[in-house]
C-alpha cells in the first residue's frame, strides 16, 4: 500500500475566480459516482487552493478602528467608545500604470511531515493605490477635524508567505515567514489657506520596504498575546563566547538550528525605470536598505494628480512645471538579527478583571518615579476647567505592542558563515542625488555583547484628555540644580505631566496617542562608513570614499526611552509661523490643516549597573576602533534628558514646520573621553576598566553640563535639501526662533558646567529673552584637492547660527516693523552669574549679569574621520 507522507509542496491546478464561474455556468450538471479509497490514492494534483481576483476599483464608504476609553470632555462620565474614521476608502489601480487592474493572488496547501500537519500560504498584491480623505476621531455624536488626506501607494508586489510543520500555531516548531512589503509610498497630504486658493502639501514616506525572512515560532498565549519570536518558546537566547585572546568561540557559541532561528531583512531594488538612474554604493541597479524609512516633502501639488510619479517613481507635483518631492532624511536597516520576538496583545486599566489598577506615582522621598508597571499607565482623563478625572485614560480595549532583536556582526557564529548578512544601519538624505552613513560592527557598550533594539511596551490608543503622565527620570529628579539663591532639583513632579493640548475649555480635541515605556537602542558602530546615494541620469555629483572595512565608528545610543505621542487635526493658530533658508519668517495662513501635535521624552543615561559587561548608557560618542581590543572614544556621554512641548505641525512651503507652546528641554550629560568598558589599554594585556573605562565613575569625565531651558513658544521649519549642491554639499536646515519664558513668569531657564570631581560649578542663571537660529547638519566630500579614484574623503559640518533678540537685530516683527516693545522683550538676559562652592548647602557667590541686546553668531565644525 502506498504510504501517504505528503510534503508542503504540492502540484495544483489554477481556476480564476471568473473561470471557475463561467465553467459553472455553461456546462451541464451530473451525479457524480462516490469514490472509494483506492480510487481517492489515484487522484492527483487537485489538492491545493488557488484563487486569483482581479478587479478595477474598490470602494468603501468609511473604514474605521474602535476603542473603548476614560472619557474627560464635560458630560462624558463614562468610558465610551471613540472611533478613528476614513472616509471614501478607494483602492484602485497605480497612477503610473492604470491599464494594470489590482490583482491579489492567494495559494494555500497542506501537507504532512513527521506525522505533524503543516501549512503552506502565499498572498500576493499588485501594485496599487489605496487612497482615503477626512481622516478623524469621532464619537456617537461628533467628530474632531480631520487630519488631511491619506495614501498608499505601492510600486512593487505586496506579498506574505508561511510555512509551519506542526501547525498553524506552534511554540516550539519551527516556521518559516516571508513578509515583502517593499518600495511603498504613504502619503499625508494638507492643504494650506482657504478656498478657493488652498494649497496642498505632501508629507511622503517614499519607497518603504520591510522586507525580511525569518525563521521563528508563531503561537497565542493567554497572557502575552500573540507572540512571533526567532527562537523556540522554551529555548534560551543565542549566545556569543569568547577565548582569551577576543576571538569568537564558535563551538562553545550558539548557531543557527531548529530551535535558534533569524530575521534576515533583504535589500530591495529600486523601482526607478531601467536607464534612469545610477547604482548606489550597495549595487547595480541600486537598493535600498530592507527597512527603509525614507522622509520627503512635495509642495504645491495639483489636487487633480496628487499621487503622480516620474520615470525614476519619485512624487511630483503635477503642475505645468513639475517639480519633485524633496529630500528630507533617510533611515535604514539590512542584514541577519537574532534573539527577536514581536508581541502584540490587548490591555485593560479598567480593574474589572479583578485587579485594580491606580495613577502612576511620584514620590521621590519613597524612591518612587511614575513607574507604569501594574498602574494604568497615563493617569485619569480629565479637561481644561476640570482638572481631576475618574476614568483612566486606557479603557479595557487597547493595544499593547513590543517588538526587539540583537544584531549581528562580522564573524557573529548565528551568520554561518556568511559575513555578508552582518546587521548594517544607515542614516542619510532621502531621495537620489545625495550621501548618507553607514553604521557596521555592531556592538553593545562592552565589545563582547551584541548590538541591539527594544521597543519596550508600546500602548496605542484613541484618548479623549487634557494630561496624560509620563515616567519620571530618577537622575533628573534627584540631581542637585542650584538656581540663585535655593537649591533645587533639575527636575519635578509637574514636569511630567504632559498636555496634549492649549486649550482651556472643557471640550478635548480627540486624539491618536502612542505612549512607550522602557524603549532602548544599544548599538555602538566600530566601523562606519561614507555611503553615495543613486545619481538620477545626466547628473554629475561628486564621489565619497565608500570603502568598507574603516577603523572609525559612531555611536548614539539610547537607554530607558519614555515617550507619550499624541496627534489629533486642527487648523493653524493665529501665531504659527514657518521659514526659509534665509532665516525669513512667514505667518502660516488661517485655515491651514495642520495636526495637533504633543510630545514628551525621556531617557536615561545609564542603567547604574557596576557590572561592565552589563552597562547600557545613552550617549553621542565618536570611536577609534583602530585596535579592536583597544577601542577609545569621545563625546557627550550618559545623557539624561527631557523633553515636552505641545503645538502644532504643518506642511507649509514644503517644509515641516512646527509651532510648538510650553517647551522644556533638560539635560544632564558629562563630557569624557577614554576606553570603552571592556577595552585594555594599548599594547597592553591590562583590562582598562579596572580604572577608567566604566561609565559608573567620572575618571573619563572632562566636564559634566545641566541646562534647562523653559521655552514660551518654539516655531521651526525642517527644510529638505538633501541633494548635493557645490556649496552646501548634502544638508539638512533647521531654522526658527526660541522665546524663553520670562523669569517673572516662573521661567527658570539656566546653563551650568561642573567640575567632574569635587561638584564645583559655574551657574549662568536665570535666563530669558528670544535667539533666533538657523543650523545646518552637512555632508560633502572634501574637495580641497584632487579625489582619488575612489572618491574624496567625506565630510560631516555642523553650521551654527545664532541671532540673539533678532527684532532688535534685524527690525522684524511679527506684523513688520519691529515695535520698542518686541525689541525690549527679545533682549537676552543672563540675570545671575553664579560660582557655587563644591559643599552641598552651600550659598553661591553672584559674579553679576550678562545681557546681549542683538547680534549675531555664526561657527562652523568640519569632521573628516580617516583611518
């Protein structure tokens, strides 16, 4: 008898939906004779699925999410469900090709292996443009504004593909999934002004990818929720060991197998038309990273053909003159990461699953800082005029999702082999025609642990409140911030309460919040390098080094990041202002679509572990990994900080603009340089960090810095000009204006550097007063003599400028001409000079005042790292 031991790959036969039809329907029925079991063993090939649909248009009224929240707008007193809606919900076919129909092509197969049934599943989707306009949070009774206009418009396949071997879930059997998402554009367009002469403006995330394939566990679990990880449920996390000398310890080291699987994100290729486009540093034709975040701005565009492309598949604006999206900033991932899972799970702060479940709490004396485990994680809702709430803001139905992985580097045994797929990531400008940084060699802070990423817990919800809290910092609060004559902490329980709106009515704008807890980012780069972007056909640009294999690296990492992100729509207040390249100021039209807009963060400078091997700090540090076993470094090194502010943000004139109100920034950062934990010293066998290289200690530290500024009001314009020009090289702009709130207002704005050993400091207190300023981040070759044929040495400028009270510099005032009393408003003031003695208590000694009543400062830095 013959065995039946099918595997997953099967034969098939393939009916379109409207074949199968037609067959139906022009041919006559019979009875059909009952097959026996011999007869059944004979049949083959008609034991897949396979159903392919093509269609011209779909179109849905409104497409929406529900969420059961805490109510705080007067009259809402209890827990009601808000509903983010789109309207007119069209997919149709791509605006480049609109001859193709939107095609979707699904295949499904079963199969047995081991006496274990398995699945194998392929979807796959045309390219496609799904568009959908007055995007918005409503309840039963009413809605807020809309957000602007939304798309998606994808230029390659869509497709998902899984193959299990022990069903459809599985803790411990091995899956295989491939996710292609790849070369998407997702709009966000506003109008500006009011009709008939409104504007529109685009926000693009051009040429999105994730495009990974993984080899991992899937299963559902009763308390975690649906989890994805790399490794089996009950397996360990693959691990690196070391001899002696540094090198990797393959046979004591953990290797791909059944139970240590991979993520693996593939590069995508362009999808610009063959001939009109250049390769880039990576290959021919061009790619681009497997996770690809690229941000573009596209102004003026015509409302009749807002989602046109060119030949090279960049936005443009449709008009007479067509003019293309420009650049803003790009963000990229490639390569093999290990030891990662995906969890996504539903919340409940309600209590009324038998736990109850309180605001977080502050009390520094009780070492207690907002920590949001088993509370309900944002405090009660509540509004303008009533500022004491009794529903949580999280109701019972909310979304909780983490996702982490560690990276993988040259000679990382999970590579088998194969240095190719070591983790690289890459920041730069966006679109063609521009330069970006490579980041290699991933470590974590101590050379001997992986590089790696955690989102922490992040909660999405719909919130209907005035104030939501936000985890407090432990160093911040309890760090000593003299400020004249009281001793005081840089920071306290009121600056954690964050607004999500300027309103003072009892009525909230409803909005879309994100709030994280506990993120981190620990990836330190020993070997970085110059990346050239694709040229678009007839462009002349010139080259950087892009060699692999540098011994200079960079690392900006971060620790314990605690973050609440809220947007909701709105129109643009009346003193909301965007700029230009030259530092021109323009009011933004009334009745602009802008989205309302609020942010808090926070991070930690290091985790307080003594334990070198287990550190994990935030800190911007340049390496010289010249010797591997000796890497040293310099930079602004565990930096906790601050920041909150709430306001608005726009599109006007292409460029994103920000009018943000009730500004904080607070830092507390040490400047140092030495070896890195886990590092000898040069030449020698001796551990450095016996003595220095432990960021526990200050024996690296060459000055330790706080400084809190309290903004009044913050307008800035990010202006995209990442293409190359032979003076600018390829820029990203920062322009706008600071006004300090005034120190009667209870601003207590103040700059002070440390002695890192005995605590003595020098105070600049007391600080108000308006600075206008307009920095650059550059990236250019350095063209001071002739390139070699691998190109020049590339170039990181930092461009500052400064104008301090610039109405009574520059005689401009928010309606012309600049009045006496904006003039004497803008005035920068140092109202206490400040020398405090190393002995806490101790009274500082007043060296007097500064004030700037104008001017102008301007300085430049030039970085050219070589080996």
């Amino acid at each position: 008898m013959k065995k039946n031991n099918q595997k997953l790959h099967k034969q098939y036969f393939v009916l379109t939906t409207l074949a199968a039809s037609v067959l139906l329907v022009s041919h006559p029925c019979y009875a059909l004779e009952a097959l026996d079991d011999s007869s059944m063993r004979s049949v083959n090939a008609q034991d897949g699925l396979h159903v392919n649909l093509d269609f011209k248009e779909l179109n849905v009224g409104k497409f929406f999410w529900e969420d059961n929240a805490g109510r705080g707008s007067a009259g809402k007193s209890a827990d009601t469900t808000l509903r983010a809606e789109a309207e007119n919900f069209k997919i149709q076919s791509h605006s480049s090709t609109p001859s193709v129909r939107p095609n979707i092509d699904v295949q499904m197969n079963t199969g047995s292996e081991a006496n274990k049934t398995g699945l194998d599943f392929d979807l796959k989707v045309a390219p496609v443009l799904i568009s959908m306009n007055k995007f918005k949070v409503c309840d039963s009774a009413s809605c807020g504004t809309p957000v602007g206009d939304i798309a998606v418009q994808t230029n390659s396949d869509t497709s998902i593909s899984f193959k299990t071997r022990d069903g459809l879930f599985s803790k411990d059997g091995q899956s295989e999934l491939t996710f292609s998402s790849r070369n998407a554009s997702i709009y966000l367009g506003q109008t500006t002004g009011l009709a008939p002469s409104q504007t529109l403006n685009q926000l693009i995330l051009k040429n999105f990818n994730f495009n990974f394939f993984a080899k991992g566990v899937m299963y559902v679990d009763g308390t975690e929720g649906f989890i994805v990880r790399t490794n089996g449920a009950s397996a360990s996390d693959a691990v690196i060991n070391y001899n002696a000398d540094g090198s990797v310890n393959v046979a004591a080291s953990t290797t791909p197998s059944l139970t240590h699987g991979y993520v693996d994100f593939t590069r995508v290729t362009d999808p610009a038309n063959s001939g009109t486009i250049s390769e880039n540093t990576y290959s021919s034709p061009a790619t681009n990273s497997g996770l690809n975040l690229e941000f573009m701005l596209n102004r003026n565009v015509n409302p009749s053909n807002r989602y046109s492309v060119d030949a090279t598949k960049t936005p443009i604006n449709g008009q007479t003159t067509t003019e293309t999206a420009k650049g803003l900033i790009r963000l990229g991932a490639s390569g093999r990461m290990v030891n990662g899972s995906i969890q996504v799970r539903g919340t409940n702060t309600n209590s009324n699953d038998g736990f109850t479940r309180t605001d977080p709490i502050y009390n520094v004396a009780s070492n207690q800082f907002g920590s949001p485990d088993n509370t309900n994680i944002l405090g009660k809702a509540n509004n303008a005029v009533t500022a004491a709430g009794t529903q949580n803001i999280i109701g019972n139905t909310g979304i909780a999702f983490r996702m982490k992985a560690d990276f993988t580097k040259k000679n990382d045994p999970m590579l088998g082999g194969d240095n190719s797929k070591a983790t690289t990531l890459e920041i730069g400008g966006a679109g063609f025609n521009t330069y970006g940084f490579e980041f290699g060699e991933l470590t974590g802070l101590n050379l001997r642990n992986r590089g790696s990423f955690d989102t922490g817990n992040v909660y999405l919800n719909l919130v209907d409140t005035k104030t939501v809290f936000l985890p407090a910092n432990k160093a911040l609060q309890t760090s000593r911030y003299w400020n004249g004559s009281s001793s005081t902490t840089l920071t306290t329980d009121a600056d954690y309460i964050q607004t999500i709106h300027n309103g003072t009515t009892d009525q909230n704008p409803y909005a879309m919040l994100a709030a994280i807890r506990g993120a981190e980012f620990q990836a330190f780069s020993r070997s970085g390098r110059f990346t050239n972007s694709a040229r678009t056909t007839g462009t002349t640009i010139p080259k950087i080094n892009d060699t692999a294999g540098n011994t200079w690296g960079l690392a900006l990492p971060f620790y314990d990041l605690n973050a609440n992100l809220a947007m909701y729509g709105t129109t643009a207040p009346a003193d909301a202002y965007y700029y230009d390249l030259n530092g021109t100021r323009y009011t933004v039209l009334a009745g602009s679509e802008r989205l309302g807009f609020s942010l808090a963060m926070s991070t930690t400078g290091m985790n307080g572990s003594t334990d070198t091997t287990k550190q994990k700090t935030t800190s911007i540090l340049l390496l010289d990994n010249a010797d591997t076993n000796s890497v040293r470094y310099i930079g602004l090194r565990n930096i906790d900080m601050l920041l909150k502010g709430t306001g608005t943000i726009g599109l006007e004139n292409g460029s994103f603009n920000a009018s943000l109100k009730d500004i904080l920034i607070i830092l507390s950062a040490q400047i140092a340089g030495g070896y890195l934990p886990g590092a000898v010293y040069k030449g020698t066998s001796t551990a450095a960090s016996a003595s220095s290289a432990d960021f526990s200690n200050n024996n690296d530290v060459l000055l330790s810095t706080k400084l809190r500024l309290d903004g009044k009001k913050l307008d800035l314009s990010l202006i995209p000009n990442s293409e190359y020009t032979s003076t600018d090289g390829s820029r990203l702009s920062v322009v706008g204006e600071l006004d300090l709130k005034a120190v009667k207002d209870g601003g207590k704005s103040s700059i002070q550097l440390s002695d890192p050993l005995d605590g003595s400091t020098v105070g600049f207190d007391n600080i108000d007063g308006k600075v206008a300023f307009n920095n650059a981040i550059i990236i250019s070759p350095d063209t001071r003599q002739a390139c070699p044929a691998a190109g020049c040495d590339g170039m990181v400028s930092f461009k500052a400028g400064l104008t301090f009270n610039p109405a009574g510099t520059t005689g401009v005032g928010a309606t012309g001409a600049a009045t006496n009393a904006e003039k004497i408003a803008g005035v920068l003031r140092v109202r206490d000079l400040n020398l405090y003695p190393p002995t806490t208590g101790a009274q500082p000694q007043r060296l007097g005042e500064m004030v700037l009543t104008g001017g102008r400062i301007t300085g430049q830095l030039g970085i050219i790292p070589r080996n």
